[in-house]
C-alpha cells in the first residue's frame, strides 16, 4: 500500500535494527484518514471470505480492525485482552505470548462466549515481527474451533520470521508495508 509506505519513510523511527516506531500515525497518536484506508483494503482483500468476527489484541491493533469492521458489514470487533482483571469471571480461551517490545511472556484471553465454531474469523493487528502474537490469536481461533480467514497485518517486518511461521502453517497472510530491512537509517519494502 504505496500511501502507507510513504508514510512510514516520513515519519517512521527506526530504534535500531529491530524495531519501527510509528507512533504520530498508528501506535499513539492515530491518523484517522489513513486508518481509514488501511481498513478499506483490508476489507477489499477480505470481502468474500464472509468474514462474521475480526479478532485482534489490545491496544494498537483496535482502531485498524475497527476501521476494517466499517467496511465489512460492521462484524464485531474482539480484542484478546493481556492482563486478567477481577471482573473476568466468565471462561476464557487463553494462549500464552511473548511480547516483542517488552520481553514479557503473557497470557492472552478471549471470553469463550464472544467465538463460535460457526464464525469465520479475520485475524487483524498493527505489526508482525516474530508471529508471536498472531500465533497466540491463531491459537485461540482453533480453540474455538472456527474458521480462520487469514491474517491481516499493517506492517510486517520480514526478516524476523513471523510471516513464514503463518504461511507454512497454510495459513493466508496480507501485509500491507512488508519492510525487508532497517540498516544505516534506511528502511526497505520488499
Ligand atoms: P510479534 O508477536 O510478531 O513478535 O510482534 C508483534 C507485536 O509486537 C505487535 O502486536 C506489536 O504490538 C509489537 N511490535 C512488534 N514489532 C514492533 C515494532 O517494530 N514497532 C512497534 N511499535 N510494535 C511492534
């Protein structure tokens, strides 16, 4: 997605190698305007799985998959929350993850009354780096014994991994930034 590259070249910070900072757009403050065409070519790409429920994890991947539900029929947004609270009472689907950014190990959790066996799934979130978190919500899909439409991903980092842990699983992927790699100050898209 060419506006969105564009924007990463303009006001994204690389912290190193590893890690992108795009926070004046999608990870702090939001550009509305484009979430609203990241979430118009995700639904373009996913119209006709008949998707009935996006699934994503707190809190950056919300207002993408938000902006994606506009466009397909308003489905339900679900975010797998990361930290358990004392009203969480009911049964939850849980699957642990390793956070990329902090280095913690989490378990994540959906509340089993939100996922059916009936619902076909669109799996949204802000980055992919090493899978650890779409792994987690792929977990959590076939625990629920759903169909899994694919996963949709704003930015993928590809030289850490996680895209081919997806693809070898059979599993469809759409990345709309794909960055092959961060060195000497230069990002590169594939
Ligand atoms: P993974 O689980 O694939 O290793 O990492 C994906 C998760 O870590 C995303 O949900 C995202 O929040 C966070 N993340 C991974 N890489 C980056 C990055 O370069 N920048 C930011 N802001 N978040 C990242």
């Amino acid at each position: 997605m060419e506006i969105l590259k564009q924007r990463i070249l303009s006001d994204g910070v690389e912290l190193g190698t590893e890690i992108l900072k795009v926070d004046s757009f999608l990870n702090h403050q939001i550009d509305i305007e484009l979430i609203r065409q990241i979430g118009q070519e995700f639904a373009r790409r996913f119209q006709k799985e008949n998707i009935t429920k996006i699934l994503t994890i707190e809190s950056s991947g919300i207002a993408v998959a938000c902006a994606t539900s506009f466009c397909l029929g308003d489905v339900p947004v679900i975010f797998a929350k990361k930290e358990k609270a004392s009203s969480m009472t009911d049964e939850y689907y849980c699957a642990e993850v390793k956070s990329f950014t902090k280095g913690t190990i989490s378990m994540v959790r959906v509340n089993k009354k939100f996922l059916h066996s009936e619902d076909t799934i669109l799996i949204i979130d802000d980055f992919l780096a090493h899978g650890e978190a779409a792994s987690g919500l792929i977990n959590i899909v076939k625990q629920a014994g759903a169909r899994l439409a694919g996963v949709a991903i704003v930015i993928e980092k590809e030289f850490q991994g996680g895209g081919e842990k997806i693809k070898e699983q059979g599993i469809r992927l759409e990345s709309l930034a794909v960055v092959c790699s961060m060195q000497e100050g230069k990002i590169r898209f594939r």
